[in-house]
C-alpha cells in the first residue's frame, strides 16, 4: 500500500511500562475506509497498541503516521486534533452524565454549529439514543453503553477510529447489532482499527486482520484466508 493511500501506518512500534516492553516492533497498516481487525488473546497487548496510536502512552521508538503525517508522541489531544476518535477498552463513560452530556463532551473541540451538525449525525446512526438522550449513562444497557462510547468518539469526526472491544460483556446478537455501524462509517471514509479477542466476531467484521501474540504481530492476512487458517486457532487464540 502506497503511503498516500494509507490511512494508519505504524512502523516498528515499541512500548511498554516502565521497564516492562509490551509491544515489540509492531507494524500494521490501515487503508482509507478499511475496517482491520486486531486479534489476540488476554494480555496479548491490544489495549497497549491503542493507547500507543491515542497518544495515551508514548512509544519508545518507531513510527505511527496518519495520511502521512507523523503523530507518534503527541498528546492524546493531539491526537484526537490530528484525527483519530478513541474507544477505550470498558467504553469510560461516566455514569451520572447522560446520553446527550458525552456527545457533547465528544465534541467540544468543534464549533457549536458543527457540534450539532455531528450530533444530529450520530442520532441518525443510532436512534436509540436520540431516544434515550436525556437518560443517564449508568443506567443504560450494555450495547447502548457501547452506542455512546462509540458516537463520543465520532463526534470528533475522525478519520481513524480505535475500538477497543467492543464486544466485551456483550451478547452475540447486540454485537453485531453495534458492528453494523461499520459499513456506514466506511462509505463515509472513515477507517476502523478495531481490537477483539473473538476471532469469529473479528473476522466477521473487518476486512483484513492481524493476529497479536505477546506484543508482537504474527499473522496477518486477508479476514477470509485468516478465517480458514488452522494457525490462527491452533497456536495463537487456543490458549
Ligand atoms: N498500566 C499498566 N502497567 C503495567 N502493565 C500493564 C499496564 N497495562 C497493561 N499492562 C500489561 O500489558 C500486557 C498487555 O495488556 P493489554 O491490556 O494491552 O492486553 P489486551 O490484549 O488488551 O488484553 P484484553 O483482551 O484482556 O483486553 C499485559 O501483560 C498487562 O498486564
Ligand atoms: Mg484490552
């Protein structure tokens, strides 16, 4: 894939804790509107990748460029600046604030005339929570939960967007429900990097998809040659 053509890029990515390295000289990259599923076990690093590309903990070296233009070391508002909406793993909504409160969260970096553009946008994304937007968020379900973590995250109209699993504490049926969004966030251009532990879900979502073990990438592949891979369940997520 040419660099003008790529969304995401990461090159040599290394990180970690204090001493402890996580990530291994990761490098994957994601096209304009491509859907790139991030699949590992527990403790395989997804969540460390993502904090990595969301400038929440800084790479010790290598290289993270969006269209081109390096972002590796920014902060976190940088980042979101630059173009890369986050959902975080265990969505971190806040439970006393409503529907309606962290979209605007969301997009408090946009002019309020564009701020209501957007969220009139994510009201049509998802309904229910135009419906429910003056409910608090502690008291929705789970996959409404998900909705706004997901929609907080778009309201900075990024072009890349990080989802954490998001299938996590989910029955199969509300997943796939969440996961429809992802063909009309890709006619709009935007690209998902998405992170699962569930191979079958994974797959059935992105179109290409790379396989995490121990912080260090080692399969990747098209999702319907990785769905007929032996190698992927055998080795990586059969433990
Ligand atoms: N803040 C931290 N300080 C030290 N070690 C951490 C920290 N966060 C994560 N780790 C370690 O980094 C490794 C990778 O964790 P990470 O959360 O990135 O995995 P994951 O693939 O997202 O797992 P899961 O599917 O369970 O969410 C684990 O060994 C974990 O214990
Ligand atoms: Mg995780």
């Amino acid at each position: 894939m040419s660099e003008a053509a790529t969304a995401l890029a990461l090159e040599d990515v290394v990180a970690g804790y204090g001493p402890v390295t996580i990530l291994h000289e990761v490098s994957l990259v994601l096209g304009p509107g491509e859907v790139v599923v991030v699949l590992g076990a527990n403790g395989a690093g997804k969540t460390t990748l993502f904090r990595a590309i969301a400038g929440l903990l800084a790479p010790r070296s290598g290289h993270i460029r969006l269209y081109g233009e390096a972002i590796e070391g920014r902060t976190a508002h940088a980042v979101t600046r630059a173009g890369i909406g986050h959902v975080p793993s265990g969505r971190e909504l806040f439970p006393r604030l409503t529907v309606a409160d962290h979209l605007d969260l969301g997009g408090r970096l946009c002019l309020p005339a564009r701020r209501a553009e957007l969220k009139e946008r994510m009201f049509g994304l998802f309904p229910v929570l135009h419906e429910r937007r003056q409910q608090r968020a502690g008291t929705l379900s789970g996959g409404e939960q998900q909705m706004v973590a997901i929609a907080r995250a778009l309201m900075t109209d990024p072009r890349v967007l990080l989802l954490d699993e998001p299938s996590t504490g989910l029955a199969p049926k509300i997943v796939i429900s969440v996961f429809e969004i992802l063909p009309l966030l890709k006619a709009q251009g935007v690209s998902v990097l998405l992170a699962e532990q569930s191979l079958t879900l994974g797959l059935s979502a992105a179109d290409r998809a790379y396989v995490l073990d121990h912080g260090r990438i080692v399969l990747s592949g098209s999702a319907s040659e990785l769905a007929n891979d032996r190698r992927v369940v055998d080795t990586y997520l059969g433990r």
